[in-house]
DNA sequence: GCCGAGCATACATACGTATGCACACGGCGT
DNA sequence: ACGCCGTGTGCATACGTATGTATGCTCGGC
C-alpha cells in the first residue's frame, strides 16, 4: 500500500496529473467544480503531495538550515524558537544542524545537497572558510551571533565591544579592583570582542586585567564552574584541569581573592554560579558575578543573574530578514547588522567590599 | 551558476551519468581507472549530489523526524542529544519537528509528505490519534516517553508506575506526612501514570496525598515555580490562577505547610526550587523536593536535585534500534519496552522536621 | 453561420539520481 | 576460428510534481 501520488488522484477524479496539482493550489485557470472534484478524491485517497518531488521540480524547499553548537546549550535553544517563529511567519521550515568541527565538510554537503533554501549559521569560528565556501556556492547564508573578519556574508550580531564595556564600566564604579574574568574561545568573535573591549575598559580605569585573573575556555557550564574554582583557589593562569603540581605551585602565588567576576556568557556565568555554591562562596555577599546574553534562566531566582542583555528576538528577526532578502535576490552584496545591548541588573552584583 | 549535476561531471569525465552515479558509490562493476576519473571530474567542480534527486529515485531519505514539545525544554534537548548520536550511527539523520496542538495536521503532513523514513514521538497525548494515523499510513514511528494505551505502534518509555512509587517510599521512610505533590497533565501517559503510582503508595503507606495538596499543570518550570508558590500558601486545589476571591478564601482553610513536595518531573521541580527561593523557603531545611527524570541540570549545586532517574540514553538507543528494525521490516508487529526508574539521592530532600 | 475570444483542461517536459537491462569488447578454451 | 563468458559501460526509464504550451470547447457578435 504505497501512498498515493497526484497521478491516483487525478485518475479517481477523471482528471489529468497537471489538474490536479494547480487545482490544490486553488490556481484560478482551474473551474470551482473541477477543485471541489479534486479536494474530495485528494482527501478520500488521503494524498498528502510528495515534499521530494515538489522540490524537484520547483527548486525549492522552503527550509532553511540553523547551524548550532550542542543542543543543550540554553542559548542555542532559545535562538531556535525565535528563529522558529520568526521563519514561519515567512513561510519556512526550520532544520536544525549541529556542527561537530571534527566533520565541518559534512556540514557543508548538506548544506550544498539541494535541502535547504538557505542557512543561518550560530557557530562560525574567526577563521572558518565555511562562510566563504557557502557564499561561493550561491548558497544564501547569514551568520548569526558570530562574525569574520571578511565581509563575505551578510552578518547579524549585537555589539558585543559595548556590552563587555557596560559590564566592566558597571563594576568600576561599584569600586571593585579585584576583578576576573572567564572569557570564551579567542577562535570565536563574541569571545574575541567581548575579552578585548573588556579589558580596555577596565585598563582606561586604571584597573588592568592581570592575566592569572583571567581563564579562557568553551562556552560551557562546566567551564564555568571549573574556572571559578580556579579563580577562588588563585590557580595561576596556566594551570591546565588535571595538571596538578601547577595548581599546587600556584595556589603559593594567589593574590588577592577576587571580589568580582565577568563571564562572557550567560552559560559560563551559570557554572560559575554553580562552582561558587560548591566551594562555599556566597554571590553576591562575597563575590559579585556578571553574565551575558541574557537568557531565560538567568532570571530564575536562584541565579538571580546580573548580565548584559543581548537582543535576541530583534537578531533573529533581522537574521531571517536579510535571508529572504538574499533568497529572494541572491545579487545582493553582504550586509552586516550590529544591534546594541543593554546591562540587567539583577541580584547577582553588588559594590566591591572595600568600596567606600 | 547553477550547482553541478551528475550529468555535468559525467560530462566532464567523459562518461555517463549513470556511470557517474556509480563510481561514485564505489560499484565493483567500474573500473577503478573510471572511478578516479569520475572522482577528480566531481572535485573539480565541487560536485554534491542532490539530496532530492537521490531520494525521489530510492523512495528513501535517510532523515528521521524527532517530535519534541518546547525547544526550551531541556528534557527534549538531552533526549534530541542522545538521539542524534543513536540515529548518526545507524545512518540517519535528525530532523526535529516541534508539535503545536493546535496545529497537528500540520504534523501530520509533514511527516508523510516523504520527507522522514520514520518518526520518534515525544509529545504524544494518551487520546492522540496521531500514531495511529502515522501507522495507518505506513510510517514507521516509535512513541519515546509517552505511551497511548492502544497497542498501535512501538512504545519506548520508562517505568513511570515503579519509579513514581519509588519517590512516595522515599519521602514516607524519611517520615514525611504532609506531602503535597506537583503533577503533569492528566492528557499524557507520564502525567497519568507517575501521579497514580505516587497516590497509591502514598495511601498504602496510610498517607493518603489529600486534593488541596495537589496541583496539577503543563510541565513547565513556570507553573512548578507558581505552583509551589499556592501550595506554600495553602491556597485550595480548586483555586485557579486570577481568582483572587478563591484563593483567598481558600487561605483561611489552610492546613499544615507541606514538607515535601514531589514533582512528576524535574522541570517542574527546578521550578518549585525557584519558587521556594523566591518565597524564602529554605530546601531540605524546610522542604523536601524530589523530582523525576535525572536531567543534566538536577545534578547542578545551586539545586542538588533528589530525583527518580530516566535512563534516557538507553530509552533513546532502544527507540532507534526499533525504529531501524521498523524501517528495515514494516511489517513487524507494535512492541512495547518498559524501562526501570532510579532513586537518585541529592541534597534536596531529608527526613521530616517532626519525625522521632 | 462563421470567426474570434476566452476559458478549462490535457500534453509534453523538466528537475537529478538510481537501477535493470542490453550491449560491446576482449580473452580464453576447444 | 568460433563461441562463451566476464567485465565495463551506456541506454532507457522510474520516482512525483510543476509549468509552458497546445488544444478543445463554449459563447457572443456580426
């Protein structure tokens, strides 16, 4: 019992293939009786029209690809659903695709196999070629999120220089002079441009960044827990997990422990929430964290996070935007938008100690 | 500059497309001299099949339709996570689908319109007729994690009757008496199932879970968190969200604050955790709370969740070893797998203040 | 009563790949 | 020298839909 084809119905309702496909799509060449005739022998068959053939024919799929790192990284998650959204309004599917870097060049086949209309890509790397090869290709494709140097493909992300600035500005001027930061992999534009804009803030107040204060990482919540406890413990910066007489040479050296903490991420921030609860550290009484992003849990009463609000829904929205735009006119040359954050404050930051 | 066709590297090597087609899936029958030939030709001009092409020819997509309720949900994501890793093994490709009730025919088309070799459903409501449709119509589908009581097609979930009674044990041995409970909807088989079990045992202990003590909602952490927040107020059970006249009649019938809470599952009860923090509620000190599935994040410090543990991974594994049998064989007759539940011994639960 | 206009439908074909079958070629045995 | 067989390749076609074009029909106008 295989399904039935547009050639089944039209042959119960007397009709010719060709019939049968404009008169589902109400195509007004075709009589009201012959798309009623139509309708009813499509719906006593239970013909649901073939996406393959369709597609085939029409060179289009109506799905687009979004490109994510692991699935259950929260902010992954939430871009999704308002990608989601913001994709169906124009009438396209959403296929979501993690990108193991391991295997990128079967990333770039199913992204060039004909499946997809187009792709929004969250976890392009500063270096990748990715961009460049989709660009190539014809494929229309947005980065979101994440940028390259090039000016290769249209570009969607917040300003993450001015968001970092706001978080080391907000703890300035709440007196902390003992700061560290967990930053994100320098291989990546928002933990490139958060790291830097943050550190020259801080430097222009006089408050430099020392290198054993900073660790750098993925963007996961168990690097953000690890680091913390590195922090807390004064770990120096090269100590490496599971290097263990470094850690202990270090722990001599430790300054001062950290009143504050800047995390690139909101998932980051979330771990060292985490970590500061497993070593016994109360935030914000002894330890002031800040975030970035913004995401849903952050504002769940047991983080209470303080973090710099990155307008997602408006970088989704622009995102999908521009790629209709793309797909509709495929000349277009690329376009980069660059919207601004904005600080939260929430219970997870206080004034420095020592502060007067 | 349309993308390169089988034909146009058949051109180029000098073959024909048919000829293409097989070197490049390695048939014995080509010479190994045409093979590279045809190989170089397809590099050279970048040469990716077409999905569509190849799948209109086989009547197969390799693709697998993963339905899944709120993409925001981390239960769904960690279970998106361990399929995708099963399924890449057996050769086949995730494709999630979210389910919005008020539109599932358009689920339904979309899963037979070709696209999908099969489908694991997440989401399914114990009258769905969904399963049956998708059976009715040929396509493979497993059911993970939601039951219906038909034996329609292949069911995956986990013993929800033993591992709810394993939580009801647990809280009575620790002398637990004013327990109240926050339940799933009543329409799903674990929300059915999990509040049956934790009853009976409850009352077989000769504590039975009275009405007011219980709420009942989606398996959010919104409603987890807004419902601890009426069980701590002891606002009656039929006081619904916006009767303020209700609720605060009901405030005068209040009995004794629960010391224990059991959450159908962990969403919920990270939810009610943020609730109780929000109500200043200290867990354990003066609340137990036990949840049910053991996700990635009850085990964070800042919750520390007691939990009755899913085995995800090989509910996962069990769903597309069935699913891949299913593909292979159609004509095998509905299994139903029932996998054992854990206790999951946290901080979030201690014995009752009053017990000697 | 004939012709043109306009409407409804059918015919032919394209989209890109996979596969059953026929066919050409060369080597070997007798 | 002839026929057989195995090997490598091409030919024809199928998959299901969409669309450009041709065709048949009806109706109105003169």
């Amino acid at each position: 019992m295989r399904p039935a084809t547009s050639h089944d119905v039209a042959r119960l309702a007397g009709v010719s293939q060709p019939t049968v496909s404009r008169a589902l799509r109400d195509d007004p060449r075709v009589s009201r009786d012959t798309i009623a005739r139509v309708r009813a022998a499509a719906a006593s068959l239970g013909y649901v029209p073939s996406s393959r053939g369709r597609s085939l024919s029409t060179r289009a799929t109506g799905q687009v690809a979004v490109v994510v790192g692991e699935l259950d990284n929260p902010f992954y998650m939430e871009a999704l659903e308002h990608l989601y959204g913001r994709l169906e309004a124009d009438g396209l599917r959403l296929v979501a695709l993690t990108d193991p870097p391991e295997r990128s060049s079967l990333t770039v086949e199913r992204l060039l196999d004909g499946a997809v209309d187009g792709a929004i890509v969250m976890t392009t790397l500063l270096g990748s070629d990715l961009p460049g090869q989709l660009a190539a290709r014809g494929l229309p494709t947005v980065l979101l999120n994440r940028a390259i140097d090039d000016e290769l493909v249209d570009t969607v992300e917040c300003d993450n220089r001015q968001g970092a600035g706001l978080a080391a500005a907000e703890l300035l001027a709440l007196g902390h002079r003992e700061i560290a930061a967990i930053f994100g992999p320098a291989t990546t534009s928002t933990g490139r441009d958060r790291e830097a804009a943050f550190r020259e803030v801080l430097a222009a107040g006089g408050v430099p960044l020392a290198e054993a204060r900073i660790r750098r990482g993925p963007f996961t919540h168990e690097f953000g827990r690890q680091a913390l406890g590195e922090l807390l413990a004064g770990a120096p910066a090269d100590a490496r997990r599971g290097d263990g007489a470094a850690r202990a040479a270090g722990a001599g050296s430790a300054a001062a422990r950290p009143t504050a903490v800047f995390c690139a991420n909101d998932v980051l921030a979330i771990g060292a929430l985490n970590g500061a609860k497993g070593a016994g550290v109360a935030v914000p009484e002894q330890l002031t964290v800040v975030g970035f992003d913004d995401i849903g849990m952050a504002a769940w009463e047991l983080y209470d996070l303080s973090t710099v609000r990155q307008p997602l829904a408006e970088m989704a929205a622009t995102a999908v935007r521009l790629l209709s735009e793309r797909i509709a006119d495929p000349s277009l040359s690329p376009r980069r938008q660059r919207l601004p954050a904005e600080l939260v404050r929430r219970g997870s930051h206080r004034a420095a100690p020592a502060a007067r």
